[in-house]
C-alpha cells in the first residue's frame, strides 16, 4: 500500500479516536475534576449529571457498601450517542438533529473508519461494485463529491474505495469534519473551547502539490 493512501487512513482512524476521546474525557472530568476550569461557568447540576454518566456510587440493602456503576459501559451507547447524552444535561433543545450537514459529516467519518478498521474483502467485479450491498459503494455514494480525490489515482480504473478515496483531501475533509463537530458541540453545552488546540489543524493547505 502506498504511503499517500496509508497515511489518509491514519488521518480518518486518529480523527474519529479524537471525536470519541474528547467525549470520554467531557464524563471523565466531570467524575473527577468538578473544579476544572474545563467546565468554565457551567452549572454545577450540569456537571453532576454528566459525572453519574460516566461512575455513580449506589447502595442496595443488601450491599454493606457502596458499589461503583458505570452507566455509559451499561447502555453501551455508540460515539454520537455519547454526545446526545451530554447535550441532555442541558436541555433536550441543545440536541443535534440527525439531519443536519455536520451530525451526517460524522456518521459518514465514523463509518468510513469502520470501514478501515472492519475491513471486509468483497469479490472484484461489476456486478457486486454496483450492487447496494457492495460496502465500497456505499462508501462511495457518502463520499464522492466531498473531498478532491486521490491525484496519485487519477485515471486508473481502480474503485473509489480504497484507491481514489484515500489522499489529502480525505485527510483534511476527515479533520475539518471533526474540528466543526467538536466546536459546535462546545457551543451547545456552553464549555469553554481552547481554540488553540485546534489552530494547527484550521491551517491546513486547501491542496498539496503533487511532484
């Protein structure tokens, strides 16, 4: 595999581990750093509710002590999901609605990582590239038309998925999608976004050249 196309697969699997990781961190720090400054002027009921997410100490009758519970391991719920939960604690207002441009932008990132990470081989031919069930085309009827393509593929008759797919303007639509999440997500909870964090990745060129 080249290394153009290895490192947009690095970039899709590492921004989907930054877009889980910060939601991870929103319940963690709630459990255990109320008084982060993190949290800047967020209600103090806020952050309580977003710590029993993450660990709540309960004891039944029959229990001596309290018993750690961790809700989220419980109800297992997916990426997006975490962030609905979160934006529940503020209001049932605050939630992304499951059509709009950047909730979709997400979706289609994380499902694209799962195509990476979840790797099927499928049979090579017409019949089954064009088919619903094919996951290269579904990943090519999400995808195309929404970064430039792979230069490095330009006129070969490989599939979109993997070939055509994987080049800098998959790397750079992958971070701009979960920078504008992250930030729109920061705004509905009203957290205090340290803008500086993502300043490298908003610099990104709109292209590179191809020597």
């Amino acid at each position: 595999m080249k290394k153009d196309t290895c490192y947009a697969m690095a970039s899709v699997v590492y921004t989907v581990m930054f877009v889980e990781a910060y939601i991870n961190e929103l319940f963690c720090r709630a459990r255990f750093e109320v008084k982060n400054k993190f949290f800047g002027n967020l209600d103090s009921n806020i952050v309580s509710r977003l710590a029993n997410f993450w660990e709540i100490d309960m004891k039944t009758p029959t229990q001596e002590k309290p018993r750690n519970y961790r809700i989220l391991d419980a109800l297992k719920p997916n990426i997006l999901d975490k962030y609905q939960l979160a934006l529940l604690t503020v209001s049932d207002k605050k939630l992304f609605d499951r059509g709009e441009y950047l909730y979709q932008r997400i979706e289609i990132l994380i499902n694209l990582r799962n195509a990476i990470v979840h790797y099927k081989p499928e049979p090579w031919g017409d019949d089954i590239e064009k088919s619903e069930e094919s996951s290269r085309e579904k990943v090519r009827k999400n995808l195309e038309g929404k970064f430039k393509e792979n230069p490095f593929a330009e006129g070969v008759q490989n599939p979109f998925f993997p070939d055509k797919c994987f080049g800098y303007g998959c790397a750079k639509w992958a971070v701009n999608s979960s920078v504008e999440f992250i930030e729109e997500f920061s705004k509905k909870m009203g957290l205090k976004l340290y803008d500086e964090w993502f300043q490298e990745a908003k610099r990104l060129p709109e292209a590179i050249k191809v020597f």
